[in-house]
C-alpha cells in the first residue's frame, strides 16, 4: 500500500505552520510510529493590494472633521469674494483715474489753444466757435473810445519817423484826419458789421486796416500787432502810398 502525499496549510495568528508528506514514501513495516512530520514556520508576506483588485475604503469623516472642512470651505469663499471686491475697486479706481485723465487733457488743450491764439484786442468783438468773427447789426456797434490829443500827436510823429526812414509818404495832417474819420481816434475799433466782417477779414486800429492788408504792408521794426497805434498808421500810410500815392490823397474810406 503506497500512501498518497497530503499538504495542508493552517494560518494561526502571524505564523503560518505547513504539514508536508513527502510524495511516493512508503511506509516502514518496522518502524513502530509514524515518521515525524516536517514542520517549518514563515513570516506572513507583506500585505501588497493589487491595483485592479483591490478596494481602499476611506475613513468615515467625524462631526469635527466636517465643521472643520466647512470652516476651510467658508475661508476660502470669503477670500474669494475679498479678491472680487479688490478686483472690482481697483477697476473702478482705475476707471476713476482714466476719467480724471481724459479730462485733464481736455482742460490743457483747451488752455494750449487759447495760449496759442492771440487774444484779439477789438472793442466788444465776439467770435464763434470756428473762429470767425460775430458780425452784429450796426446799429450794435460799440462806442468808440478815443485816445487823448497828446496821445494821437505822439502816435503820429512815430509812425512819421519810420515812414520818413522807409521812404513812405505822408502828412501830420493826411493822418490825423483820415483816422479821426476811420475810428474817431480809438486804436482798438473793430468793424463788426460791413461787408468786410461778413467776408470775417474785419477792419481795426486806428485807420481801420484788415489783417491781410496789413500783413502785406507791414514795416519791418513795427509792432506785428495791427492794433498797435504806430505800426497800423505806417501799414496804412504805406498801403496808401501804392494805392493812391499817398494817405493825404486818401478823404474817405479807402
């Protein structure tokens, strides 16, 4: 009779004991007890979970645990909305200080250009916003303001002076009764109503010259400013002298 080999495991505890028959031992008719059994002890392998298989439960979460999840939770929704009120108060602070920007600008242009237009000195004109003069009724004509007697004779020996030095003909007496007749002796009359301010080339100074003319005409060494007493008679006087040979030739409006 042969006995079969029988293997058996039993897991008690941390140790693991195996029972082995060895395979084809017959048994010895002498022998008056069974052979001794092997026995052999092992350490239990290492739990190893095997990624397709194996499941990982995760703790059950605690009423601590929660309230300090919803604490995070709340931290964190606070700080969002913090941010998006920063967000939104620097936008408007930007915009606030695009705004006050675009105005400054406005205000410095608006300064620029009156520094670089000149201030037109004539008595009472109004102009439009495109620059052209407000041509009035003459009946709205301002009063002139005539300069005084001393004044005009000291106006007219200057303006003598260069027009002697620049050839230009002319008399004390042509002058002072052609503009006494053209603004009644005030250097700052401004023709507001003639067909020369609807053309907005209006007449001013002393003998009441348009621009173009007097830049045309003007002496070098006069003021460029046509309302200038002496530098208006002497543009006049020299416009005169080509026109008609001389301002004393000249007994009305010209």
């Amino acid at each position: 009779m042969r006995t079969a080999a029988v293997a058996g495991m039993v897991t008690a505890g941390a140790a693991v004991v195996s029972l082995v028959h060895t395979p084809g031992a017959v048994a010895d008719p002498h022998a008056s007890a069974v052979a001794p059994t092997a026995m052999s002890t092992s350490a239990p392998a290492a739990f190893s979970p095997d990624s397709a298989s194996s499941v990982i439960v995760k703790s059950p979460v605690t009423g601590s645990d929660a309230a300090d999840n919803g604490d995070e939770a709340a931290d964190d929704s606070a700080a969002e909305t913090t941010t998006d009120d920063t967000a939104t108060d620097d936008a408007a602070t930007d915009d606030g200080a695009a705004a006050d920007t675009a105005t400054q600008a406005a205000q410095d242009d608006a300064a620029a250009q009156e520094e670089s237009a000149p201030a037109d000195k004539g008595r009472g004109a109004e102009y439009n916003a495109d620059g052209t003069i407000v041509v009035i009724d003459k009946a709205e004509q301002p009063k002139p303001q005539p300069a005084s007697a001393e004044q005009l004779d000291q106006w007219i020996n200057e303006a003598l002076d260069v027009m002697k030095a620049n050839g230009i003909p002319g008399s004390y007496d042509g002058i002072k009764s052609n503009l006494i007749r053209e603004s009644s002796g005030d250097p700052h009359t401004i023709n507001m109503w003639d067909s020369n301010a609807v053309k907005n080339i209006p007449s001013k100074g002393l003998l009441q010259v348009i621009d173009p003319t007097f830049e045309q005409y003007h002496v070098e060494g006069t003021s460029t400013d046509i309302y200038d007493p002496v530098a208006n008679i002497v543009a006049a006087c020299n416009y005169a002298a080509d026109r008609y040979g001389s301002m004393d030739n000249v007994n009305s409006a010209y």
